[in-house]
C-alpha cells in the first residue's frame, strides 16, 4: 500500500470521499477497512457513522484526540505506517473521553452561567405548528423519574430563523408520518436553535407527554419521552441556550437519567458534542 497523504479527516458530510466529494476516496476507504478489521461498524462514506467509529477507536488506542476527528498522527499509527507512541499505550485505561465530556461541559457551563436564559420556557402545542393529525396514539406512561432519550436531527444543517426551523421539523414530521407510515412524528419534543442572545429555545411539542415515540428502534427506549435537538452534521454542537432548555424541560416534566440514542441503537445519534454531553450530565 502506498503511504497515504498526510490530512487531518474531518466529518464535513455525508458524501466526503466520493468522487464527486474532496478527493479523499482512498484514504477514506483505507480508514474504513482498518476500523472493520477492529470490529467497527461504519458507514460507506466519511459521515456521521464512520466519524464515531473513528472516536471509538481512538478511545480504545488512548489517542489525545477525540470527537470523530483523525489528525495526522493518529492517521498513521490507524493504518499501520507507525507504532503506537508509548504514551498512548500508558494512558489507554485513563477516561480519555470522559474527560474531554467534563472539559466540554465545563466550558458549556461557564457559558450558561453568562448567558442564562430569561423569561419562561416557551412550549408551542402540537397543533400550533403541524398541519396534520397523528395517524394513532400508544400511550406510554411518562411518570416522575422517567429516563428521556436525546437526538439529533442527523444528516444536514440546522434552519436559520424561526420559521424556517418550524419549516424543517414540519418536512420532517410528514416524511415520518406520509412516506415511513408512522402514526406521527417519530420524537415527542423538538428543541429549536433559536434561543441565542440569553432566550430559552422554543421546544415544539411532537407526541408530547406519555405518548409512545418511534425515536429510538428500541422497544423499551421507544416508552420513553424522546427529545430532538435540532442540530446534526452540518451544525453538529448545539448552542448552550439548546442545551439550558433540554435540562428545563426536563425540571418542567420530571424526567430522570438523561440517555443518547447510540445508547439504544446502531447510530452515531446524537453526535460527539451531544454525546459528551449526556455523558456529563446524566
């Protein structure tokens, strides 16, 4: 194998590494069959899937970096051009990626406690911003101290302005309900990304309270209330005021153990910034 051009990957999108993408075909592939002879589950492109695969690499290895980013370094001890450096091999028990969760969150909190949200949380009712009806309900009772499952909203970016978000989430709640035939929108909250400047974000209300959702491909995990964060590949860390408003809404409605959708089910959902975040905020 020829050595590979040294490049720091990074999840950029979905099609990184096609032909019609940046050039990175080889190395991609390259990664992608290194990671599946570890017993890592990736996708076919360097998306969101094959960008955790490499994270969960990395925390096995005990490389530095973490958050589904290779730098150069990692990329050649990951393909077998060098040995791994004996401080990796010293630090491979220590919580790399807990400790990066309790450095990100800290920096979250430091900015939450500067820019806490005013006013009440603002909830807009089902009806208020859909204009369909669910096809059924499954109630699934959400008492006091029920665990809640986070999203992302996955491949994309999230909406600029209000309406457009709403927009977005509409489109998304039509292609569940109209071209998969669910009963409704899969989540039973939506967090919008419109709370920056010291606001709540507005959460949209999907299946709402002790409803079953269709969030999580999980039996057990599909009883419980599923929050999605509007953000994805192309806007991947949420703003603080998102996340202040998910630990609102969970005072306002009783939740208990925050969880991630990985958790439940084959996914990079909901992506290693709000992955690190649930870590750290249980």
């Amino acid at each position: 194998m020829a050595r590979p051009r040294i490049v720091t990957l990074r999840l950029t999108s979905p099609r990184m590494g096609r032909p019609a993408g940046d050039g990175n075909a080889a190395l991609v592939a390259a990664v992608q069959h290194r990671l599946r002879g570890y017993g890592i589950e990736q996708d076919g492109a360097y998306g969101p899937r094959t960008a955790m695969a490499v994270s969960i690499w990395q925390e096995r290895a005990g490389a530095p970096h973490v958050a589904g980013a290779i730098v150069p370094d990692e990329l050649l001890v990951l393909l077998g051009y060098r040995k791994m450096p004996r401080d990796w091999v010293a630090r491979r028990g220590d919580p790399v990626r807990r400790q990066a969760a309790r450095e990100a969150q800290d920096r979250y909190a430091a900015l939450a406690a500067s820019e806490r949200p005013a006013g009440a949380l603002r909830i807009v009712a089902r009806e208020d911003w859909c204009d369909f009806a669910p096809r059924a309900r499954s109630l699934a009772l959400h008492p006091p101290g029920v665990p809640h499952v986070v999203h992302w909203f996955g491949p994309g970016a999230a909406a600029d302005g209000y309406d457009a978000q709403v927009a977005q989430v509409l489109r998304f709640a039509r292609y569940h309900r109209f071209d998969l035939g669910w009963a409704d929108l899969g989540y039973n909250w939506v967090v919008l990304r419109d709370g920056d400047g010291g606001r709540y974000c507005t959460v949209l209300e999907g299946r709402g309270r002790n409803v079953r959702g269709a969030h999580s491909g999980h039996n057990v995990a599909n009883g419980y209330p599923g929050v999605l964060v509007l953000c994805g590949t192309g806007t991947p860390t949420p703003t603080v005021s998102q996340l202040v408003t998910v630990q609102a809404l969970r005072t306002s409605e009783g939740w208990g153990r925050r969880t991630a959708h990985l958790e439940w089910y084959r996914t990079s959902c909901p992506g290693p910034p709000l992955w690190s975040w649930v870590q750290a905020n249980r």
